[in-house]
C-alpha cells in the first residue's frame, strides 16, 4: 500500500464523512466478509464508544480493499479460521498475539501501520485500538494463509 | 466563539477535526494537536480563516511523525498497566452462531 493511497482514503472520509463511509464499508462487510465485521463490531462496541472504533476498523478495511483488484480479492474470513484465531490467542496470549501481527503489518504493510497507529493515537484507548486493528490485520492473513494452502 | 469555530472544524474534517485542539485568547486563536496529512492542517486554518470573529489565526498543528513497530509496542505496554484488552473475547465467535 503507497502513502498515497492511505492520503486518497482518509481524504474519503473527510469528504464524505465518517457515518456514510462506515454504513457503505459495513454494507459491503456483510456481504463479504460478515465473520470479519461481526468481529469489527465487537471490538468497538467493547471499547465503550462503538462509533469512533467502527470509524478506524471500517478505514482500515477499505484501506485494504483499496489496494486488491477487487474486493472480493480480499479472503472471506470462515468461521473455522476465526476459531484457530481463538486457539492462536490462548496459545500465544493477547500480547504476543497483538505484537506478532504488529510486526507482520509493519514489515508487510508499512502504511497500514502507520494509519492505525495515528488513528488509534486519538482514541480513548490506544491498546484497545490497535489490537483490533491487530486482530483484524491477523485473522485476514490467516485466512490468505488458509486459502492458498487449500489450492495446492 | 469557540462552538463556532469546533463547527467549522467538524464541517471541513468530519472524520480527523478529533486530532486538533483550539484555543483563544485576547490575540486570537490557536489550533494544535498533530494530523496525518498536510491537507488536514491547510483545511483547519480555512475553516477558522472563515470566521472573521475569531481573530488572528496562529496554526500550529504539526504533522503526525511516521513510527515503527517498536514505538507502537512500547505504547501499548504502556496501556496494557492501566487496563488489559480484551483481543480473544472480539475473535471469538457468540455461543448461539452455528
């Protein structure tokens, strides 16, 4: 992902506002990837202010989404993968987890890196954030993972 | 005054107005905090530049520093002593889901 396409979406949401873009990518969500939005949901709904943590999750999905050829080139999360997700975080524990998919983004996806980080830097809790961007970060890779193991 | 001037903010920034502060004072107002993009701190000075009211505008928004990965860890370790994230309980899936 370029730094220009990161400045292209957060001019999006500035120019079409936060609410529209969130019920398009959350529309879109359901229809592609409901396991990942359920997921999204939940972590903005913990982290007390469900609007404004929705606002980043939904940015960093259509960051992603940005940058496929399409969206549905984007892995479908299946309920199986959200469940190794769950054996993966009680195997690692929540911060080796959220760490290890930190240091993916960061060497895989430098510019997702840094929106999360500027936008989890305004939120109430900063941890809270950035796990979710974490966890939505990891659990699509390990869908990727599971899809291109399941061609060969 | 400054509700004016929080609405011009929300109106021009709608999703990023959160990452900046203003401040008045008998010489007029000041905008801080630290944005993403250049366009953000142009856009929060127009907004206040439209508001004849508000006096001289001092913009002193700065422009958020790229981090690294490291930085981001050290943050969150940071966080996680006042309160521990709830990562597992978000992934996993509700009970009643087939």
């Amino acid at each position: 992902m370029t730094e220009a396409t990161r400045e292209r979406i957060s001019r999006e949401f500035d120019n079409l506002g936060p609410v529209a873009c969130v019920t398009d990518i959350a529309a879109a969500m359901r229809r592609h990837n409901p396991e990942l939005l359920d997921m999204a949901q939940r972590c903005a709904a913990d982290l007390g202010a469900q609007h404004e943590p929705m606002v980043g999750l939904a940015m960093f999905y259509r960051l992603l989404v940005a940058e496929a050829p399409a969206e549905l080139a984007l892995p479908r999360v299946s309920p199986a993968t959200r469940d190794a997700i769950v054996r993966e975080i009680d195997d690692k524990g929540a911060e080796r987890f959220t760490f290890e998919a930190l240091d993916e983004m960061e060497r895989a996806n430098p510019e997702l890196l840094q929106m999360a980080h500027g936008f989890a830097s305004r939120q109430r809790s900063y941890l809270g954030m950035m796990q979710g961007f974490a966890l939505i970060y990891a659990t699509l890779s390990a869908q990727s993972a599971a899809d291109r193991a399941g061609m060969h | 005054m400054e509700s004016t001037a929080r609405e011009a903010l929300h109106a021009l920034l709608p999703c990023s107005h959160g990452s900046i502060r203003l401040s008045a004072d008998a010489g007029g107002t000041t905008l801080r905090g630290e944005v993403d993009w250049p366009y953000q701190k142009e856009r929060a000075e127009s907004a206040l530049r439209a508001l004849p009211a508000l006096g001289q505008v001092r913009n002193l928004i700065a422009i958020r520093a790229p981090v690294d990965a490291a930085a981001v860890r050290e943050r969150i370790r940071q966080d996680r002593r006042l309160k521990p994230g709830s990562v597992r309980a978000w992934a996993a899936r509700r009970a009643a889901q087939p």
